[in-house]
C-alpha cells in the first residue's frame, strides 16, 4: 500500500464520521502523519488555494506542492485510489463517480441532523442547506423506518391490535406533517434542521428493534416481551428526542407534541381495533 505524500485532506472538527475516517487514512499509512488538518484551523500554507465554504460542504485534499485542490469524493477516491492502483479504473468510470458523488452529498449535506452539534457553540461557516438533500434524507429514512416497523408490528399482535401493510408508512409519514406544521409554525428556521434530528431519532429506534426482529426468527417469545422491548427503545427515543431539542434550542414543546402523536396514533389503533 502506498502512502499519499505532500497531501493534506481537510477535515470538519465538529463531525465525528469526519473525524474517524481521517484518522484512518493517516493510521493505515494511506496518508503521512501530517496528511490531515481540520479545516476550523486550517494551515496557512494551504489556506490561500482553498474554496472555504466549499471545502465546508466537500472535504478538500490539499496537494501540498502544486496547490491543486481536490473536493468531496474525488478526494477521497484519490486517496484510496493511490493506495490501492486496482481501483483506479473504476473511481474514473464517470457513471460510478456520479453516483457515489450523490451519495457523499446526500451524507455531507445532512451530517449535521445525523450526529448533532451544540448549536450554541457553531463555527462559520457551516455545512450549506441544501432542501433537495434534506427531502430525500426525510424520505430515505421514513421508508426504512416504515419497512422495519412493519414487520416488527407483526410480532406485537396479541398485544396490539394488527393493522394493514401501510400502517406505519402513514403513522411515520403523518408524524413528519404533523411535527413539520408545529416546527414551522413555532421554529420556522429550524423547522428543517428539526425534522432531520427527528428522523435520524426514528431511523435509530427501527434499527434497534432489528435484534428482536432477529430473536424471532429463532424464538417463539410472547407479544408482551417485544411490546416490553419495544417500550423500552420508545424511552430510549424519547431520551434522544430531549437531548437533541436541546441541542437546537427549541424547549420543551416540540418534545410534548411527539409524545402526544404517538400516544395519540396509539389510542386510535387500540379503538379501531376493538371496533374491528
């Protein structure tokens, strides 16, 4: 494997995944031990070839001799691509680097929602709001949540009155819309930022109760143990939801009306589950 030299890649101090992958590349030998420099203190050897807010939005590579700045995935692909020569010819196969730069963008974009920083202690500039990006990521992880609590809510009948195939795609669904219309009504400009964090909660919670979905495919368990289960990643959620409305300043009302929806979505599957 060969090492990257006279290369810096600029990181994003407040982004652990950031964080961790740089880290990497320096750790493996992919780039030399002083291949990396987050961009919050970037090095003025390198500050004047660099598109700031870009290099905010895209991690930038910094050759460090030519003063030729690489961004996003290119970046990153010229890294690995320089340790392993295999994967030159794919990272250069134009339909592959367009897919993948839209899948680095789809994360770059919404890291911010993903892990969460105080937002009281932000650096400038910050990441760019891109709507396109935080619709899909809304829809991406609504889908996936959906899915996942579809077939959980399988292992719940006894418990909890069965419902169709599409129930928890308008339970999730219907939360967005009803979470949006509070937030934008009350948080207007962090409406988005909001029901990011609020989904990337949901996603989190679904892929928690995947260990159960897993247990039952071994285990013939009663419906009271996975409703316990599930209660307890609903506590774990709620926890998270506390946490990051705090982190984004908006009180306590945004957390009371999301209690309120699930209770309330709860209560009108228990009646129209005794009427049925």
């Amino acid at each position: 494997m060969q090492s990257l030299k006279d290369h810096v890649i600029l990181y994003d101090e407040e982004c652990p995944m950031c964080q961790l992958y740089t880290k990497a590349f320096v750790k493996t030998g992919m780039l030399d031990k002083t291949g990396r420099a987050c961009y919050q203190q970037m090095p003025n050897e390198v500050a004047g070839c660099v598109d700031r807010q870009r290099a905010v939005n895209e991690i930038a590579l910094v050759n460090r001799k030519t003063g030729e700045v690489q961004y996003g995935i290119r970046s990153l692909f010229s890294i690995i691509g320089h340790a392993f020569p295999v994967f030159k010819r794919l990272f250069n196969f134009k339909p592959f680097l367009w897919l993948m730069s839209k899948v680095y963008a789809f994360v770059s974009y919404n890291r911010r929602v993903i892990i969460p920083i105080d937002t009281g202690r932000l650096y400038w500039p910050q990441p760019a709001f891109l709507l396109p990006y935080r619709i899909a990521y809304l829809i991406f992880t609504w889908v996936i949540t959906a899915w996942i609590l579809s077939h959980y809510a399988r292992l719940l009948t006894g418990a909890v009155p069965a419902g169709g195939p599409l129930r928890e795609y308008m339970v999730c669904g219907g939360q967005i819309l009803f979470q949006g219309i509070i937030a934008g009504i009350l948080y207007r400009r962090k409406a988005w930022d909001y029901l990011g964090n609020m989904m990337t909660i949901s996603l989190a919670g679904a892929l928690l109760l995947l260990p159960g979905l897993l247990l039952a495919s071994f285990l013939a368990l009663s419906p009271l143990f996975y409703t316990a289960y599930f209660l307890a990643v609903a506590g774990l959620m709620l926890l998270e939801h506390i946490r990051r409305t705090r982190l984004l300043n908006t009180g306590w009302i945004l957390t009371g009306s999301w209690v309120a929806y699930r209770l309330g979505v709860l209560l009108i599957i228990f009646y129209f589950g005794k009427q049925a």
